[in-house]
C-alpha cells in the first residue's frame, strides 16, 4: 500500500516501510536524547580535568622556574663567595711566601755571618798555630834547602818579629 494515491516512482514509500522509518527514528532520536547528555557530561568532566590538570602543570611550570631562579641566584652567590675564598687564599699564600722569603734570607744573613765569624776565629787560631810552630818548619826548610842544620832557637826570635807586625785579612764577602 502506498501513502500517495498516485505513482509518483520511488518517491512514494510503503506505509509499513514508513512506520517502520519512524519507530526506529523515534528510538534512535530518544536513545540520543537520553544518553548524548550523559556522554557529554561525560567529555565536559573530562575537559575540566585535562583543564586542571593543565592549570596545575602551569603552576608547576612557574614553580620551577621560580626555584631554577633562586637556585641560579644561590649558585651565583656560591660562585662569587668561592671566588672571594680563592682570592683571600692567593692573598694568604702569597703573604706567607714573602714572610719564609725574609725568614729565609734573615736566616741566610745570620749563618753567612756565623759563617764568616767561624773563618776569622779558624784563620785567628790556624795563625796563633802556625806562629807557635813557624820557626822550626823555617829552620826545617832552610835546613833541607842549605844541606846544613839550622838550630831553630835562633831564627825564633827573627820569625816572630814579622809574624807580629802581619795583620789578620779582613773575611771578603
């Protein structure tokens, strides 16, 4: 049975085929109507929360950058105070360095000195030695040389003269 009396072709439909259309339209249109809200709930609870949770990394964002911050401000503040360290141990180090400098030549001063007044008394006793023993090692020599004996009580007095008149030198530096 057709709902149009006349042939139209394909465009007129059956009445069953119809009815049958808008049952399954209505159920379709109500199964819409109830569950599209629920499934819209649904994703609006869930953009809300990728929403926050979005808000949240931000936060979290700002939050690191701000600690990244301080911790660059501390960092430079260590590296600053580091360089302060250094620079006041260069300055220690090297007044340490000059003070064992003097301490070394203030010691290098006091053993030349100990060293020259060392020499001046061996020189002073090898000389008061040599005196006491001159005129036999004289007496010896002129001895060996001439071939003859020499007595060495005689030329005593002749050796000492010369040896009293002959000052000691002064240490040369």
């Amino acid at each position: 049975m057709d709902l149009l009396p006349m042939d139209i072709g394909p465009l007129n439909p059956v009445v069953g085929e119809l009815v049958v259309a808008a049952v399954l339209f209505a159920l379709v249109f109500l199964f819409f109507v109830r569950f599209v809200p629920r499934i819209q709930r649904v994703l609006d609870e869930r953009e809300a929360a990728t929403k926050g949770t979005e808000a949240e990394a931000e936060a979290l964002r700002e939050q690191a950058r701000t600690k990244r911050t301080q911790a660059a401000a501390a960092l430079a503040e260590a590296r600053h105070e580091a360089a302060r360290i250094r620079q006041r141990a260069v300055e220690e180090g090297a007044a340490l360095i000059a003070e064992a400098r003097a301490d070394g030549r203030r010691e290098y001063t006091t053993l030349l000195a100990e060293g020259h007044a060392r020499l001046a008394a061996d020189r002073a006793t090898a000389e008061a030695e040599l005196r006491v023993h001159v005129a036999e090692l004289a007496s010896d020599l002129a001895a060996r040389i001439i071939g003859e004996p020499i007595d060495a009580g005689n030329c005593g007095r002749i050796h000492d003269e010369p040896a009293a008149t002959t000052r000691p030198h002064p240490p040369s530096s």
